[in-house]
C-alpha cells in the first residue's frame, strides 16, 4: 500500500529575485510511496498555476499506485509553490504586525519557486531526483529547477510549457490580472484585512484563463449554440461553473502573483540572450511534450525549447482536441510517454 504523507518545512533567510528577504518561509508538501536505502527513487512533481501538492488526485491517470508515475515504486515529492494558497508562504501568510502579507507579498518569479524546492531537496536529504516533472506552470518550473542544479536532476520532463512566454501569453495574462484588480472588491490586495473578497474578479479571470485552456473546436462541438435560457448559452453555464470552482478554493493575490511569474517567465534571464546558451547547463535528459490543439502554448513554441536544450530530448506531441487541458485529460497518452521515459 502507498504511504501518503503532508508536511511542512520552515526554511530562513530565504531572498527572491526581486530582492526581498523573509525572515522564514515555510513550504508545504505531500509526498507518495517510500523513498528506498540509497534515494535512487525520487521523483518531484511541479503543479500548475491553480494546482495544489494533491498529485494524485489533480493527475490521477498519471500519479499513483500502478501508473506511469507509480507511488508503489517511486517515492513522489509534491510541494505547493511560493506565493501559493495551500499550504506554503502566500499572500494570507501572517505578516510581522498579525495581518495578513496582502499587498505586501513580493513579487515571486518561477526560479523563486525552484530555487526554494531546492532547499526542499535538501532538508530531504536527496542528493538528486530520479525526475522532475511538471506541466503549464509545472514544466516551467520543472525547467527551471533542472537549469539550478542539473546535478540535482537526472531526468527532466516538461509538458506543455516553453522556455518564455510571448507576447500572445504576456496579453491574456494582462487580462486575467486586470480583472481582478478592477474588482472594488480586491483593494490592491489587501482585501482580508478588511474583510472583502473580490469573487466577480477572480471568476472572470478564471473564465479568460479557462477559453487558453480549452480549443475553440473542443467548445464548438461541446456546447455549439444552444441556450439554456433566452439569453444564457451553454457555454456560458459552463464558464460560470468554472469560475465558482476557483472562486470556492483559490485566493486572488496568489492568482495575480502566479499569473505574473508565469508571464515574466524567461529561462534567459540572467543567464544569455541566446537560447541554446542560455539552456545549456539544463538536464541531459529531457522528455519534452507539447499538445496538438494547445492554444495557450503551441506545439511549435514547446518544440523551439526541445529543439534548444542539451544532450538526450525527446519531444512527444500529444494528438487531443482538447487544448492546453490536454495535458491533464489525455492521461492515456502522458502516461505512455512518461514510462517509457523514467524507465529508459
């Protein structure tokens, strides 16, 4: 049987990108399985932008006991990221006065995150991971935790990802923020302390980020034009549901702060102008995968990252008419792809 467990880690002095120091900030992770004697079998998995350390629930044809990442064999790492809301030092993280961090929060970059799962990787004692995987904001981070320390990572997969956002992304990124900060409601983010909540602004944000998650074909065929009533389509029903679903579990700072990690993501930063340079102290060892119908990151810009990274990739296109979701429906196919893989 797979030993499940949740854990939280405080770690000092901890400085972002941008230049901030927090006296503490504490990481919160489950992990999945047990590791064996010489912490050969480690793998750590990265969520997405609103995913959570329940691995094997949000990836449940992916992660558990008998699948591709198989909690019976591996022992499974996955922590929430920095300036997240379920678990780990966030925006409604107390602040030295009592009140929430709100407004306060720094600015967090996707090499924070990775940067504080390092520190994660050695409170563990793994001197590397048998695989780091990850999709959308995962296989950034995914990239990025392997471009640290690629001693740290013998293999690397990254799905549905690219090695920067562009100018499509940076604009519906733009959007989704705007509308949160638009809500009365969301008071620059400050809104806990006063007691208010900015729901209208974080559903909408959901409902823009959910028409980058799913193609245009796939809602066509799903809902074409009927209505459920004279002046409420199918797909609206839809969108509003999605919203409720987020707006019920997910805090509003933490999604403009990710959201902007996500847009400023840019593995040259720092590093070269040129990719392949840039990219050239990553894993040796990549699973690169890309989704047909994917809207948000085209197949042709997670390509231009394999085409860029160093020594053995291997770059899958998963066939879906889903979109960017793809990654996380096509279960089937990121399994298949994913085994053979860790086990090659």
């Amino acid at each position: 049987m797979t030993t499940q467990s949740t854990s939280v880690e405080s770690i000092l002095g901890f400085t972002t990108d941008s230049g901030h120091t927090f006296g503490t900030v504490e990481i919160a992770y489950e992990t999945f399985g047990t590791l064996n004697a010489d912490r050969s079998n480690a793998i750590l998995i990265e969520h997405a932008l609103t995913g959570d350390t329940r691995a094997t629930e949000w990836w449940s044809g992916v992660v558990g006991p008998g699948q591709a990442i198989d909690t019976n064999e591996y022992f499974v790492v996955c922590a929430n990221a920095l300036g997240g809301c379920s678990g780990t030092t966030g925006p409604q993280s107390t602040f030295s006065d009592g009140l929430p961090y709100g407004s306060r929060f720094p600015t967090v970059t996707i090499r924070d995150m990775a940067r504080l799962e390092h520190n994660l990787t050695q409170i563990l004692g793994i001197e590397t991971w048998h695989a780091v995987v990850g999709g959308s904001m995962g296989g950034a981070r995914a990239l990025e935790f392997g471009l640290l320390d690629r001693r740290k990572t013998r293999k690397c997969a990254i799905i549905a990802a690219p090695a920067f956002a562009e100018a499509d992304q940076i604009a519906w990124a733009m959007m989704q923020e705007r509308a949160i900060e638009l809500d009365p409601d969301y008071c620059s983010g400050d809104y806990t302390a006063i007691g208010r909540f900015p729901t209208a602004g974080l559903g909408l944000a959901r409902q823009i980020a959910h028409l980058t998650y799913r193609n245009d074909a796939d809602l066509n065929q799903r809902f074409s034009r009927r209505r459920r009533a004279a002046d409420y389509y199918e797909v609206t029903s839809y969108l509003d549901h999605q919203a409720k679903k987020l707006t019920a579990r997910f805090d509003p700072h933490s999604y403009v702060l990710l959201t902007r990690a996500l847009r400023d993501h840019d593995v040259r930063t720092g590093r070269s102008a040129d990719l392949r340079t840039a990219l050239s102290e990553a894993c040796t060892d990549s699973l690169v995968v890309s989704v047909s119908s994917d809207r948000l990151f085209p197949p042709s810009q997670v390509e231009h990252l394999a085409r860029h990274l160093p020594g053995q990739v291997d770059h899958r296109v998963i066939d879906s008419p889903v979109g960017h979701d793809g990654f996380l429906t096509e279960a089937a196919a990121v399994s298949a792809a994913l085994r053979e893989f860790l086990t090659r």
